[in-house]
C-alpha cells in the first residue's frame, strides 16, 4: 500500500472510482510536487481525468481532506502531547482566470486565504493537518470600508474574519475527546490574542480532555486590580535564562538569543461590552526579554500567554520550547507554496480551485513529515517510508552498487537530498525541504528510468 493509498484509505466521494482517482491524482502531483498538473500527469488523458476530479461536484476541498484528518487523528494519538500550530496564508492568484477569488492586501491583488492548523510533536515531527479554512475578501468590503461598516465593532467574533482562530480552536475541543490519552497544546502568534479564544479555552470542563494553549501577546490588556498586563509581569523577579537559536526574518539573520524569564499567574478584566459573559480570563503571563542582543539588532521581547500554571524556570523553558515549534508552519507554508507552487494553478472557479489545494496540503504535509522523521528518528530503516525500489534505486545511483540491506532514514534522506543540490559535508546542517522536494522528484525520474530499463531487458532476454 502505498503512501496516498493509506491517507485516502477511509475518503468517501459518494463513488469508490473518486476515491481510486484521487489516489492517482495524489500520487501523479507528489512525484513532481514543482510542476503543473499537465507535466505532473503522464499523457492527456490523465490530465484530462485530474482536471475533471477537481472539478465534479462531489469532490470539495473537506473531501480530499477528510482522511487526511482522520489519519492524523490516529497518529496524534499515538504521542502523549502534540503541539497544534494555527496560522494564516495568503495564495495570490492575480493574473489567472479564476472566478470567485477577492482582494488580498491590496485591491488590485487577486486571490484567497488559508488558515491551518498543524499538528507536530515536541521533536517537530509532522503529523498532518487537524483543520483548515480558506476564505475571502469581500471586494465592496475591502480594507477600511470594512471597518467603517455600521457596527462593525459590535459584531460578534463568528461575523468577523478573526473569528477564524476561535473557530479553529474549537475543533481542536472536538479532537481532544477523540484522543483522550493526548495531551493538545494549541500555539498561536500574536493575531490569535482574542479575548473570546482566551474564554473559550477557560470554559473547557476540568473533567474531559483539555486542549491547552500557548500564545503571543499582542495587547496590553488590564488585569483585575493590578494595573496592565506588561507593567505587572515586568516586574516580577527573574526565574532564569532561556537560550535558542532564532530563526532568520527579512530583517534579522539567524543567531542565538539568551533571555531573561519572569513568570506570573494574572486575571485578565474583559474588554468592554464583554463582561457580561466572561467578566474575567486566568491565565499565565511569561514575559522573556533580551538583554544583551548583538550590536545594531532590536532586543527579542516576547510576552506569552499560557493556560497552564507555570511556576519553575524549568517549565517555562518547555513553554516556551514549544511555541518555537510555531516556525514550522512558515515551513508548511514555503513548502507548499514554494516547493509545491500552487499558486500556479490555473483552474476556471474558486469551487474547483479549493479541492487542489487540498490535495496539495496533504503533498506538502508529506515533503515536510520526511524532513522531519529524518531528524527526530534517524536510525529507523528507510522502508518504514520509501517502498522497495525507492530506495534500492537511490541507493544504486549514489554508492553504484547495489544495498543489502535497507539504510537508516537519515542516510536515505541525505542521498535524496544530494540529488537535490545537499553537498553533506560534514559542517553542513541536515538538509532543508528544499534540497527534499528537488530530490524526491529526481528519484521518481530515477525509478521511472530504471523501471524500463528492466522492462527492456526482460524483453530482451525473452
């Protein structure tokens, strides 16, 4: 059984040759995750059948999905915590003939939105996509219009945009009763500091599985009878030091940051007009600040909120451990984006669009499960991911003789990873998705090759 064939084990299309179709498909545009779909498929009539795929109308983007979550779920609950990782991309389609799409961040832009959430464990090893939403700007609502609309600040969070990340959260609630030996920690940047998810995850019954939270603040919110949130946690005493390499933006190279650790337990008051419901929110304040950063670098300052007590240094560390596991969703997203290129796609609505990029996620998820695998558990034997002639013919072209035996996952990585540009050296870091993706693509050229030299030779001999 190959790997396509175990996610879509349990998909349902209303029509079992749907579901042998989306395998096909699945497969075709994993083997060459880069290019478009008609170079992917191999003739005009399998192009034809992918683009009719994605454009019946029993096939949506929940569809693909579906066994995707259902997968997840069972390898969620083989780990005892999994990290959960909500983020927002935009895909910008301007130029491509696709009705249904809107405004990105500026009116002459031209596409949608996708919201995921990810799961991973404390090694950062992928586990698959848990949740996702696409959505659009609505053009006549676009930028300040919307927020100018009569009553806008007083709508709820389920009318507004943001609501995404509530809405997010509570499919992680739905989850948790599913994997009850689990425990799921959702981590969220800054944009997720609502007070409604803060609540929300307040309200969660003591006695059934929690999902817990860690998130950016992004507000200096009052406190109950302590002044802000920054003046009160500033001045707790310093627990200790946390040390970690933070990882490079478009303006600050790599570099290891050490920060100071304060850490207190703080009531949040509700904001106006929400008291009524939810009058106040406890929760964990962690407040860590750089010192002594490099010279001409801006100090790294974070303050995180967390819904689990924190009383040690030695559990803010772990805290503050996993929302660095934040990152990789910005890995998610260049591999899906970049490796997988979708924002090429060319299809006629957004309707037919949407169960592409579905299917594209689970690829993505994939590239990025074999990055990771390879560094959490690298001496595995490489069949518990690549089939027999995947890794017999890599191993062939690289060593030019033939395996007796399956190598380790992280040897089977690096060949891969060398065919796509990864030197190995031994100053080298492990090789990165990028190197991954190319790799993977000419190992399926390798095999196709190989397959018909044998071919070749089998008619040849008779």
């Amino acid at each position: 059984m190959s790997w396509a064939d175990s996610e879509f084990e349990d998909a349902w299309f209303g029509d079992d040759r749907l579901r042998q179709r989306a395998i096909r498909v699945c497969e075709r545009l994993a083997e060459h995750p880069s290019e478009s779909i008609p170079v992917a498929c191999c003739g005009r009539a399998e192009v034809e059948a992918a683009y009719r795929f994605f454009s019946n109308a029993k096939v949506t983007a929940a569809r693909v999905l579906a066994p995707h979550h259902d997968a997840s779920i069972r390898r969620l609950a083989a780990h005892p915590v999994v990290l959960c990782v909500q983020d927002t991309t935009e895909l910008d389609f301007t130029g491509k003939q696709t009705a249904g799409l809107g405004p990105l961040n500026y009116a002459a832009t031209n596409g949608l939105y996708l919201h995921v959430t990810t799961a991973l464990t404390p090694q950062r090893q992928a586990l698959g996509i848990v949740a996702q939403e696409f959505f659009v700007h609505d053009p006549a609502c676009f930028g300040q219009a919307r927020k100018r609309a009569i009553g806008y600040y007083a709508r709820s969070i389920e009318e507004k945009e943001s609501g995404r990340w509530l809405r997010a959260f509570e499919s992680l609630c739905e989850i948790a009763g599913l994997v009850p030996e689990t425990q799921l920690v959702c981590l969220c940047d800054c944009e997720a500091d609502i007070y409604e998810l803060l609540a929300k995850a307040a309200e969660q019954a003591p006695d059934q599985p929690r999902v817990e939270y860690v998130i950016r603040s992004q507000f200096d919110r009052t406190l109950v009878g302590e002044g802000s949130l920054r003046a009160f946690v500033q001045h707790q005493p310093v627990l200790g030091e946390v040390e970690f390499q933070v990882a490079a933006t478009p303006t600050r190279r790599t570099r290891l940051v050490r920060q100071a650790v304060r850490v207190a337990p703080v009531r949040l008051k509700a904001p106006a007009g929400k008291e009524s419901w939810a009058p106040w929110v406890n929760t964990t304040a962690i407040f860590l600040t750089e010192s002594r950063p490099p010279a001409g670098e801006a100090p790294v300052e974070w303050l995180l909120l967390s819904s689990q007590p924190v009383t040690t240094l030695a559990a803010a560390i772990e805290t503050v451990k996993w929302y660095l596991c934040r990152w990789e969703v910005e890995v998610y997203f260049r591999i899906y984006k970049n490796g997988c290129r979708v924002e090429r796609l060319q299809l006629e609505i957004s309707e037919h669009l949407e169960p592409a990029l579905a299917l594209y996620m689970i690829i993505a998820w994939r590239i990025q499960s074999i990055v990771m695998l390879g560094r959490a558990y690298p001496d595995l034997p490489c069949d518990v991911v690549f089939d027999d002639l995947e890794w017999r013919t890599a191993f062939v072209i690289r060593h030019h003789r033939p395996p007796t035996v399956p190598p380790s996952l992280a040897d089977m990585i690096t060949i891969i990873a060398s065919f796509g540009g990864y030197l190995a050296r031994k100053s080298d870091p492990p090789p990165g998705p990028k190197a991954i993706w190319i790799g993977l693509q000419r190992l399926r050229d390798f095999v196709i090759a190989r397959t018909a030299f044998d071919q070749i030779n089998r008619i040849c001999l008779e």
